[in-house]
C-alpha cells in the first residue's frame, strides 16, 4: 500500500512539473538550453528578423504588418515565450529598396544573425536575393509578397506567407465575371510598376483567357501623385472591370479619378489594398464600386475564435485602430506561424534544426483569420482559399461576401 502511494506522489509530482514547465513558456523546456549564438539563439532569447518597408512608399501597409507581427510575438512572450526563451523581433526597413534589403538580409544573417526571416516585402529584393537565399542556410518563413523567382520550384528554404497572386486574381475574376455577367470579360489591371505587379497581371490575363476574355497592363509609378493619362487610356478601354495592384494611394487615385470623370467601373483591389483608411479616402460614392479580395479576414469582420483572440490583443496594446487593416492580421497570423514552427522544432533550436522541421511540412490554423493552410514538401504557396470584401459606410465596418467555400470553385 506504502509503495502504491509512492509511486502516486512520484506521479503527481512529475505531473505538476510539466505544468509548471508549460505554464511559462510556449513548450516544455529542457533544464539546460543550449546556446547557438551564430544562428541567433541564446540561453533566453531566440532572435527573429523582418525585412520590411517602414518609411518608404509602402510602409502605410507594411509598417502594419510589422506591427501585427510584433504584437503577436509579444504576446507568446507575455506568456513564457517558445521553451522559456523570449522571442526577440530584429525588424530591418528597406525603404522599398533592394540594395538597402541586400544590406540589411546579410546584416541578419551574419553580423545580428537571427534563426529566420519574415516579410520580404519587396518583390525586386525577393528576386535580387533568391539564389542567395536558396543557396543559404537561414529560412524565409511568412513572406509579404510572392514571387516566383524565389518559391519556384519549391524550396525548403521559403514559405510563403500571404495570399498568393495566381488564387487572388482567379478568385477575383471569377467572381466579378459572374457578378457583372460578363461572359468574355474585358479587363484592366492598374498596377504599380514592379516585378510583383506584372506577375499579378499574367495571372489575372491567364483567369480572364480562359473565360474567353482580354486583359490589359496599366502601369503607374508607386510614388504617383496624379494618374490622370492612366486613367483615361483605361477608360478607352471600356472593360467590364478593373482589378488593382499597389499601395493604398494606388487605389485612392484610381477610385476617385474614376469616380470625378462619373465612370462607376467595378473594381477590386489585391489583399494589401484592404485597409480602412483606403474606403474612408475614397467616399462612399466611389467606394461603392470598390472591393478587394483576401484569403485573409479584417478584425471585427465575424465572430470566429481567432478573430476575438486577436482583437481583444489589439484593444489591449492601443492597436483597435489597426486591426481592421488586413495587413495587420496578415502580420498577426505570420506571427503564428513563426511561434508555433519554433515550437516544432525543439527546445534547443539552431537553423538547421528549423530548416528540417519546417521541410516535412505543417498546418497554420488561424481559428477563422483564414482558412486553415497547408505546406507540404511539394507545396509551400500558403494561404490560397479567398473570399472578396467591402465596406459599410453605414456602420464602418467591412463584410464579407459569401464564405471562403464559395470561391473554391474559382481557384480549382
């Protein structure tokens, strides 16, 4: 009887000590952590790069991002961290540009190294650096923006981090097409001038080609003031509907350049583009017209798990303002996806151990932010399941047309 009672309290006792251990960190940890100074691990820290435009022409919605990011590491710290290790944010500005983004991706991987990298926000860095990084030892995981130079063909070195181009222009054409009725649809993409922008526009010709339909490239520069010439050659071409790839101001010129010359052209905007600030700059009246896809869903949009969690987070750190910008939940659901691939790997994590951890493939599930996404040793596009959006001037805030399951059918 003594001995059967021993062997309960030894029980109890380990079984109180893997809950204490969980309790303060992200995962139970082991009594010596070792140190890996060259890949950004110490004994209490685990340091993470970004690599993001915070002060050029896209910080309005990369600054974001970062902030969504950030909070939501702060919050894994604010609860023990990953395995009693703080995780330590490095986040670098590029300023939009690929020489400062080459500077600041080698100063991360060699000078502050970190075990990863997020963002990659640029598209002319992301091309500039891809056999670098492909060649290299520090994994890109959750970029900004995609491009095929650097996940094509797949890499256990890159996970894509956002909505992908190819299932944003098919969802988003199929559904105006079938919105607007036209059965061989004429459009126009109104793009900024990048490497991003012209391989959005060959996957919104390639949608619109298979419907029987014509696509045209309108390109404008991303620090325009005035895209009045642009304007009137698309309204030449008198398309059925416009979609738009570039900062916020890209849409809020073309919308209210569109809505002064009285043209109320359908139009939607890329996941980027869905920000408050776009639908108050552009009105009521114009923003009528006005919608954008996203595999992702604004803060205070439902009533799902993920999203509660997140805006209870927001309004807790002085972010409320933020959270209906979907970049700030894109940031948020990277976030996610970098603590719990921290976890995977281990108490003791180095780079290597990362890379192979993340290279067998896993699932990010945002509790409703977006649908559950899937990596795969063959398949590291990331979020690819949409649904389009618009907002209520009544009630400021954004709804949802549909569920992600109706667009399946578009991005088959």
């Amino acid at each position: 009887m003594e001995q059967h009672k021993g062997k309960l309290e030894i029980a109890r006792r380990a079984a109180l000590g893997l809950a204490v251990a969980a309790a303060v960190g992200y995962g139970v940890g082991s009594v010596k952590a070792q140190e890996s100074p060259a890949d950004g691990v110490t004994k209490d820290r685990i340091d993470w790069g970004l690599l993001m435009d915070m002060s050029g022409p896209t910080s309005a919605s990369q600054s974001i991002w970062v902030a969504g990011f950030q909070d939501y590491m702060k919050k894994v710290n604010e609860g023990g961290g990953i395995f009693g290790r703080k995780v330590n944010v490095l986040a670098e500005d590029n300023r939009f540009n690929a020489a400062t983004d080459k500077i600041a991706f080698e100063k991360l991987v060699g000078q502050t190294p970190v075990i990863a990298i997020s963002g990659m926000g640029t598209s002319a860095s992301q091309v500039a650096l891809a056999p670098t990084i492909k060649a290299g030892k520090v994994p890109i995981v959750g970029t900004y923006t995609s491009t095929s130079a650097l996940s094509e063909p797949v890499t256990p070195m890159v996970y894509n981090g956002f909505c992908g181009y190819k299932q944003m222009a098919q969802a988003g054409v199929g559904y105006l097409a079938e919105k607007t009725g036209a059965k061989a649809p004429k459009v126009v993409t109104v793009a900024i001038e990048s490497a991003g922008g012209k391989e959005y526009h060959d996957y919104v010709a390639e949608a619109v080609g298979k419907l029987g339909g014509t696509a045209q490239l309108i390109s404008v520069k991303v620090t325009a003031a005035d895209i009045t010439p642009q304007i009137l050659e698309l309204m030449a071409a008198k398309p059925d509907f416009i979609t738009i790839y570039g900062v916020a101001n890209t849409s809020i010129l073309t919308m209210k350049a569109l809505g002064q010359y009285g043209a109320k052209i359908p139009a939607f905007g890329i996941t980027y583009l869905g920000a408050p600030q776009i639908f108050k700059a552009i009105g009521p009246e114009a923003g009528a017209n006005y919608n954008f896809i996203s595999c992702f869903t604004p803060g205070g949009a439902d009533a799902s798990a993920g999203n509660a969690e997140m805006s209870a987070y927001a309004d807790k750190v002085g972010r409320g303002a933020m959270k209906e910008d979907i970049n700030y939940v894109a940031g948020w659901v990277v976030g996610q996806m970098a603590a719990e691939a921290l976890q995977r790997t281990g108490d003791n994590p180095t780079r290597a151990k990362l890379v192979e951890t993340l290279s067998k493939g896993f699932t990010v599930d945002s509790k409703g932010l977006a649908a559950p996404f899937t990596y795969t040793p063959t398949n590291n596009t990331g979020p690819v399941v949409f649904k389009m959006f618009g907002y209520d001037y009544a009630t400021n805030k954004f709804k949802a047309f549909g569920e992600y399951a109706d667009y399946a059918k578009y991005t088959k």
